[in-house]
C-alpha cells in the first residue's frame, strides 16, 4: 500500500522539469509576488482556524457553565 502512495509524488527530474515549467509561465519576477500572496493566504486561513477554535472552546466553556 505504501508503494502506491510512493507512485504519485514527483522525484528530483519530475520536481526540476516543474519548477522549469512555472519559471517559463511565470517569469522570474512574478514568483515572489505569488509566494507573497500564498504566505498571506496562508496567514489568513491560520488566523481564521484560530479564532474559529476560540470561538468554538469559549461557547463550549459557556455552555458548561449553563450545566452546572
């Protein structure tokens, strides 16, 4: 089973000729400009699980509370 899962991930050419592909769309300039907007993207959805988490133990606090 785990030589399936080893089927599907990119080896050291397949990773060389990808990053070769996103250079030519891309250009040298754009990328850090897409790596910036990822980073954000990122921060954002990490930020938002947080305070979704928060939300989440603080009605589960209040409701123990209704209980007691």
């Amino acid at each position: 089973m785990t030589t399936l899962a080893l089927l599907g991930t990119p080896s050291g050419y397949e990773l060389l000729i990808i990053v070769f592909a996103i250079l030519l769309l891309f250009g040298g300039k754009k990328i850090p400009e897409l790596m910036r907007g990822l980073g954000k993207g990122i921060r954002e959805f990490n930020s938002a699980k947080a305070s979704m988490q928060e939300e989440l133990q603080q009605g589960m606090r209040e409701e123990a509370k209704t209980k007691e």
